[in-house]
C-alpha cells in the first residue's frame, strides 16, 4: 500500500509494571507483534524494553495513516490483550502519535 509520507503515522506506547508482573507482561505485549505486522496498513511494530528499567516496555509502530492506526486499536487481538495486561500495569499505557520529519534511512 502506497502512502503519502505526511500520511503516515507513527506511534511510542509506553508500558509500564511491577517486577512480579514483567514476565507476564513482556508475554502479552509479545502477542500483540505478529498479528499487528499482518494488519493492512502497518509499516512495523516492534517491541523494546528499557534497559535501565527493565520494567518499562515500548512498541514503536508505523502505520500509513489515520485509518490505519484506528482501525488497529480496535482490532479483536488489541482488545483481547489489553483486557489482560491492563491488571498487570501501573497505569494505563502512555500513547504518543508522531509523524515522521526525517526520511528513513
């Protein structure tokens, strides 16, 4: 899918828990990167934990545009992990939206 670089939109999700939590956390958040890569419109999605605070998780996801970042935050697998990780969080994700201003490398 082609897409206007202005178009695309690109996300920071910041995850944070309690160590008796990480395990099961960094599990859940694992569940959403596959299904989310297959999703039409998504540029990447990956996964990363902090490493001064292992407690800390970010997703850095690309979609081509609105849509398709809506779209995503509605699918079924979202819903469903989400529903089961938010227990498990301090407090609710922190979501930061961004375009992109360099070109990609």
């Amino acid at each position: 899918m082609q897409s206007l670089k202005s178009d695309e939109q690109h996300i920071i999700c910041e995850v944070s828990c309690e160590t008796p939590n990480r395990a099961k956390v960094k599990e859940l958040l694992l569940e959403l990167v596959g299904p989310a890569r297959l999703e039409e419109g998504c540029l990447y999605y990956d996964l990363y934990q902090k490493i001064e605070e292992p407690n800390t998780f970010y997703i850095l996801d690309g979609w081509v545009n609105e849509k398709a970042v809506a779209e995503h935050a509605q699918h079924p697998n979202v819903e469903r992990v989400m529903e089961r990780m938010s227990p498990l969080l301090l407090s609710p994700p922190k979501i930061t939206l961004s375009h992109r201003v360099s070109d990609p490398s």
